[in-house]
C-alpha cells in the first residue's frame, strides 16, 4: 500500500492526515510507503514523451504500479484536489490502474466535500480504480495548532485504512 501526499504546505494539514494513516497502517504490520511529493521535484505534464520518460517520472510510476491500493492525501483548492495530485495521475495515469483508492482530504470549509469526486470519477472511469467511497474530508476546526487531529477524523482515517486492506486483499 501506499500513501501519497501531495500537500506542499510546510504546516500541511492533508500531510498531517497522510502522516497518521501511515503510522497506523505501520502500527498494523502492513507494507505500507509514504510518498510525500515535496520531496519529488517532478515536470508538469505537457505528454511530450521526454517528460513521461523523465527518470524522476518513470521512478514514480514504478513504486505506483507495485501498490495494491493507494490512499491520496489532497488539500482542496478551488473545489478539487490540488494541482500537484492532478499533475502526478497525468504523469504516472497507467500505474493506476485497478487500484484501491481512498482520499484524505483537508479545506478550509464544509462547503468543499464533494470536491474531491471529479478527481474520484477520473480515476474511475480512466484507470478503472475502485475508490472507497467513504473518504476523509477534514476542515479547519478537525486540526488545531499544531496539526494535532481530532478523535472523530483519526475515526475515519482508521476505518478508510481498514477498509482498503480489505478491499485491495478480496481483489488479489
């Protein structure tokens, strides 16, 4: 399994999220990588074949493939995932297919929470990903100061996690 975060905050509050996951995935003996893309310095996708064969692209792709289920962590900006989630998918887009995915998603309002579902339905219908629709959407007021989560977030980070297990084992 991986968790990837495409947060770019240094006080990312969706890396928060992504950090707990993993740590509780670890906690239960799973294989489990952590992909924080703040340390990937990665192209834009422009589908020119030198930028799908970059070395730092094709690396990506990889570890992606290897994965059974993938759990995405996203700030929402302008009711969607961030741009750098958008540009890894278009760079690495075959490495998902029939995955398992669940999303961590962190905004700033309430108001977002179906933002994440035109990521969801790409992946869906391009990549014939099975995506847990029970996903994570935190606001502001789940964190406080020190990115610390709340009880009923870390809740459903832990039923997202159990149920990507379950899910990416009944499909092997």
């Amino acid at each position: 399994m991986i968790i990837l975060s495409s947060g770019l905050k240094k006080k990312s509050k969706s890396r928060a999220l992504a950090r707990f996951a993993y740590a509780q995935l670890n906690e239960m003996g799973v294989e489990v990588s952590f992909i924080n893309m703040q340390d990937y310095d990665l192209p834009f996708c422009d589908a020119e074949n030198e930028t799908m064969h970059h070395p730092r692209v094709v690396s990506l792709r990889e570890e992606l493939h290897k994965a059974d289920a993938l759990i995405v962590a996203t700030p929402v900006y302008n009711y969607n995932g961030n741009s750098t989630l958008k540009n890894v998918m278009e760079l690495t887009g075959p490495a998902w297919r029939d995955k398992v995915v669940g999303f961590l998603c962190a905004a700033g309002g309430e108001k977002s929470y179906m933002s994440i579902m035109s990521l969801a339905n790409n992946l869906m219908l391009d990549f014939r990903c099975l995506i847990i629709p029970k996903f994570v959407y935190a606001t502001d007021r789940d964190f406080d100061a020190e990115l610390t989560i709340s009880p009923e977030i870390k809740k459903r980070i832990t039923e997202q996690n159990k149920m990507a297990l379950r899910l990416s084992r009944a499909l092997k």
